[in-house]
C-alpha cells in the first residue's frame, strides 16, 4: 500500500516517548548518580564525551545529534541524557562489596578524568544502593548509623510495598547523598523505575530550590522600590503642573527597573513551579506506605519543600503585582500630564484666536488708511494736472475736477485691494 509522505519528525516525535528508559536492575546493584547544571551550548561537548568513552570501551557510541544515550561500558553501564537545563550521568554497576554498599561505588569504575572533566557544575550527586531483602522491615536506626551518619532517614515502603526506600537527603563527606533500597520482591523494571523516581525527585526538588535564593535576594530589592513607589504617590496627591513632569521621569525609571528585574526572574520562578509540579507528580507514583517512627518523602516535601516554594510563589506574585501597581500610577500621572498639556494648549490657541482678531482689525484700519492714503495721492495727482489745464487755457475748474475725482478714486481704490485679496485668498485655498 502505497502512503503519503511522512512528517520530518513522524519517528523523532514518536520515539521520544520511548526515550530515557528506566534501566531494569537486579538485588544487589549499586548506582551513582550526577546530574550537572550547564547551558544548552555544552550539549556537542556532553555527546562528544560519551562518544569518546564509548568508543574506548569499544562500545557503540551514541548518533550525531543524540540527546540521550544507554550503553555497557566494561564493567558499568552508562546512561546519560541530556534535559533543556542540566545533564545526567547514571553509573550502573552489578553486585556490593562487603558490608558497605558505598564502599566502592560504581562511578568508581568510570575513569576519573573523564569524570572530573564533564562540563557544567554539580546540582546532585548520589549513590543507591539496590540490596536485597526479605518481607521484614529494616531497623531503620541501625541502618542509619551504619551508613547516614546517624541521620534521621524518610522513606517507607514503596512501589505497594515491593520494596523500602530510605534516605537522609544529607551530602555526605564524599559529596554524594545516599538511598538505599531494600528489594523485597521488585521486578527488574520495577526497581529501575524507583531507582529512577528518587533520582529524579532529588534532582527536581534541587531545581526547583534554585529559586529561593533569587526569591531571597530580590525580597529587599522588592521593599526599597515599594518605598519608592508610596513616596511618587503621597507626592502625587499635592503635586503642580510644574512637578508633574519631575514624577513622571522617577515613575518611569522606577518602572523600566521593575520590568528588567521580572523579566532577568520570569524562567527561575516559572521553571520552579514546574520542578515543583514534577517532584509532586514523581512522589504519587512512588506509591509510598507508612513505616513506623519514619516520615515519608511527601510528608517530608510538606514540610520543608512545600513552605520554600511558597515563598518563591509569594515573592513572584508581589514583583507582578508590583509591576502592575506601578504601571496604574504611570497612567494616572501620565492622564494628569495630557489633561495639563491639552489646558497648555487650548491657552496657546485661545492667544493665537486673540491675536489674530487683532491683527484681523489692524489690517482693516490699515486698509482704510491705505484707501484714503492712495487716494490723496491721486487726487492730488489729478488736481496738479487739472491746474495744469487751466493754466494752458483749457476751461477746467480744478477745484470741481478734484472734488469728481475724490469718490471716484477712492470707489476705484476699493475695488482694486478687495480684488487683490480674493486673488490672494483664492491662490492660498
């Protein structure tokens, strides 16, 4: 059957919900664990590392443009994959040594080199420790002063109770924190998918708490432009036209300041709440029971991830609702500053009325002067050329020429400027 043509990304975009399996893991099993913070730029960098370290195993290397990859590498298997933040290494490796599963962890088996040279910084770092274990329950004392350093552990039965996950959440002095799990009848994908849920809410929740610092130093910040903000408006309240454009100038400022500060924030407290969203979400599929005298890892988020994020949720809401509060009093002041304009201009316009009227009347006394001026002149004129008559013996009277003369010029007069004026206004329409 012959079909239409695929979309370019018909098998990426199916296979991506294929991507980043859960690895299936087997009693006794150790894991280390790094999840590193760098930009997306380190990406070509991060595959060129595994592709390298594949390839001196003699193992098939991750394809060109790969953003995850899973391959056994001697005597571990590595995963790793690649997330729009950060990048994880998982470290898999079979079987304990001795009586401490730290002891010898399977990043160990990693060359150092190439570890010490990955790109980015450490977010999380973490050892788990899958051990194999009967129906009974731990003595969760023992097993933290054996190897949490005496730390009060959250955890409990998980997965309908198939198996026990415990953990202090603490850095140890290896810089690696520690799970251990106790298989009490796990299947392998089972316990890859708890492997990997603990992983990923311990990388979540640490994502996520990036924000509170940011929230925490953006608080004063937050207090010294709210100051800001209550003195233009008690200002405001007395102001004249003359300050009105002074406030306007700080208001703006004040404004343009809070708009760059929200929006160098806007990715840090949104990427939080959706961390927060992911570590919730990966706690519900835990499946987590209650174990005597132990908080479970949701109680324990409750309790001390719930009341941070909180924060962060807070101080993102008060720089918004700052940012609105400032951008009311803009368009307040700036009305105020139109409303003083408009009267500014009326006023311009109401003397420019006036002085036209003025001059309107100036140019008609002027007009009649110059009627009478012109004239006298041509009268005049007409009175030395009638005299000049007489003189000659012409019988003229030039004192009755010049009495004909006087309306007869100044209706000729008249009529000459008032043409040259319509000529003038109709050249000007």
């Amino acid at each position: 059957m012959t079909l239409p043509d695929d979309h370019p990304q018909r098998f990426e975009l199916n296979d991506e919900v294929h991507a980043r399996p859960p690895e299936a893991l087997v009693a006794p099993t150790r894991v280390s664990y790094l999840a590193l913070i760098s930009p997306w730029a380190d990406r070509e960098a991060e595959w060129q590392g595994v592709t390298e370290l594949a390839r001196r195993f003699g193992a098939t290397a991750p394809f060109p443009g790969a953003n995850h990859y899973s391959g056994q590498l001697g005597n571990f298997r590595l995963v790793w994959e690649r997330h729009s933040e950060f990048a994880r290494y998982t470290f898999i490796a079979p079987g304990v040594s001795g009586d401490d599963p730290f002891a010898e962890p399977a990043i160990a088996l990693a060359p150092a080199s190439w570890v010490a040279t990955r790109p980015g910084q450490i977010i999380v770092a973490a050892h788990v420790a899958l051990l194999p274990g009967g129906d009974g329950a731990p003595d969760h004392e023992t097993v933290s002063a054996q190897w949490f350093g005496g730390n009060p552990l959250v955890g409990g039965p998980m997965s309908g109770g198939a198996g026990i996950a415990l953990t202090d959440l603490r850095v140890q002095s290896d810089g690696f924190s520690r799970f251990l799990i106790q298989d009490r009848h796990l299947t392998p994908r089972q316990a890859g998918r708890l492997t990997q849920r603990l992983l990923e809410i311990e990388t979540y929740r640490m994502m996520a708490l990036l924000a509170l610092p940011v929230a925490r130093e953006l608080t004063p910040y937050l207090n010294e432009r709210e100051g800001e903000l209550a003195k233009i408006t008690d200002a405001l309240i007395t102001a004249g036209e003359a300050d009105e454009p002074v406030l306007l100038d700080r208001l703006t400022r004040l404004e343009a300041a809070i708009e760059n500060q929200e929006a160098i924030n806007l990715f840090r407290f949104g990427a939080a709440t959706a961390y927060f969203d992911l570590v919730q979400r990966r706690i519900g599929e835990l499946r987590e029971d209650r174990m005597q005298g132990l908080q479970t890892l949701r109680e324990f988020m409750e309790r001390r991830l719930v009341p941070a994020m909180n924060t962060c949720r807070a101080v993102s809401e008060r720089q918004q609702s700052l940012a609105g509060r400032v951008a009311r009093v803009t368009r307040l002041l700036s009305t105020r500053v139109d409303i003083t304009r408009e009267a500014q201009n009326r006023a311009v316009l109401e003397s420019m009325n006036r002085r036209a009227k003025l001059q309107l009347k100036l140019q008609s006394t002027v007009e009649g002067l110059s009627v009478a001026a012109v004239t006298y002149y041509v009268v005049g004129l007409i009175g030395y050329f009638t005299k000049g008559l007489s003189v000659a013996g012409i019988p003229v009277k030039p004192e009755v020429a010049i009495a004909v003369a006087v309306p007869v010029v100044a209706f000729l007069v008249w009529m000459g400027l008032r043409g040259f004026k319509k000529r003038v206004a109709h050249e000007e329409g």
